[in-house]
C-alpha cells in the first residue's frame, strides 16, 4: 500500500484529497503545492507514490531518481496535444474530440508512458472556457477511478496502447498565435478568436505605431476559469 505524494495548487489539495478518500477511505494522502516543499517530502521517499494533479509544478529528474517506482501526471489534453495550453491548439487544430490523461513522469514534458486517457467529442461551437470545463469532470473522473489502484497496487501501473504524437506545445508558440498580423484574414481570426478567447491570460493582440492592442470583453459575465475549475 502506497501513500500519496499529492502534487497540486494549494486550494485544489483539499478537494482532490476527497477524491482519493472517496475510492479508498484509508488512503493516506501527504498535500504538497511548490518545489520546495516537493523536494522536502521527497528526502525520504519510503512508501510514497508522487502523483501530481493539474499543476505547473516541473517534476525534478533528481526528485524521481529518489522515488521507489514511477510518479504519475493527470492532467488535461489527450496524447495527441503536448505542451503548453493544450485547449488551445485542439481547437486551432480543428480536433473533434479532447481528452485528459495520465501517465508516468519523464524528464521531458508529456513523454512517459501513458497509464489511462478518458476522451469526449468536441461540439460545434465549443470555446476554450467550455472546452476546460470539460477537460475538468475528465480529470476528476481519472483520479477517482485509478485512485485505488494508485495506492493499493506496489507496481506500476499497467500501460496502455496509446502514444505521445504531435509537436510540443511552447509558450513561443502560444504567443505567435495570439499575434494578430497585419494581413491576417477572417477566416484565420475567426479560428485563433475560438481556440484563444478573451482574457488577461488569453488574448489575441496586434501591434501598430509601437503600440501594443490587445482584445478584451466588453462586459464579461461568464464563468472564471483557472485551471480547468469554474471558480467564479
């Protein structure tokens, strides 16, 4: 029986602690939220499975050197979109179906093998805020079912026959997409309009005369979105 390294923003640990109690009541689960307190729990490493859930942390190579088995990833994307905002390129890709998944943790992003994928069709008309939304009851839906498995089962878990493809995803190609250029037509707007959004984080924007315009809603009273989770 495993304890669980849990890897995650600060005010998910609580929610998703709930979520692998739920499917094994007896589960021991230890929070951690940044590297540095990843890196102290780690420093003895007897019995514990690391297993992060959505977050931006980077996994150190010298922190699953220290591990007695694999480290697991859940998060959103299917294996056909690593990287960086992966809601964003399948919808610039035009993909008809979005996915979450989880897999071993490697040195390089988006690269071990992968344990489960829990896929859903795209519908037209879906935007990235929907789009995330989705992707959310998906990785919920992964932890709760491979919960146990996680911590009753000493070996690693078993692989699946699906592979990484595709490019990975940077922050350099995030921010070329988000820059409009000056002959871009509608039909590339309309494209970038759907996959980027509006937002602080996510906004199209062009430069002219040394000025940098960016677009932003009007009077925005949809749901707020941070990682994944409708929040507001």
């Amino acid at each position: 029986m495993k304890t669980i390294l849990l890897l995650a923003e600060a005010d998910e640990l609580p929610g998703v602690t709930k979520l692998i109690e739920g499917a094994r009541p007896d589960a021991q689960v230890i929070g951690v939220s940044t590297l540095r307190e990843l890196d102290a729990a780690t420093a003895d490493p007897t019995g514990l499975r690391l297993v992060a859930f959505c977050t931006d942390v980077i996994v150190p190579a010298a922190v699953l050197a220290r591990l007695d088995g694999p480290a697991y990833n859940i998060h959103p994307g299917p294996p056909t979109v690593r990287g960086i905002y992966p809601s964003v390129f399948a919808l610039y890709q035009g993909f008809d179906r979005y996915g979450a998944t989880l897999h071993e943790i490697a040195e390089e992003v988006d690269f071990g093998p992968i344990t489960a994928v829990k896929y859903a069709d795209i519908r037209g008309g879906t935007d990235r805020i929907r789009l995330e939304l989705m992707a959310r009851e998906l990785v919920t839906r992964l932890i709760s079912s491979h919960a146990a498995a996680l911590v009753d089962q000493d070996s690693p878990l078993p692989h699946i026959a699906e592979a990484w493809s595709g490019p990975a995803w940077s922050k350099r190609d995030f921010d070329d997409l988000c820059r409009l250029p000056d002959n871009i037509t509608e039909d590339e707007y309309q494209r970038r309009y759907r996959a980027v959004g509006e937002g602080p984080d996510h906004a199209l924007y062009f430069e002219k005369f040394g000025r940098r315009f960016s677009l932003t809603p009007p009077a925005f009273t949809g749901p707020i979105v941070k990682g994944g989770r409708q929040v507001g």
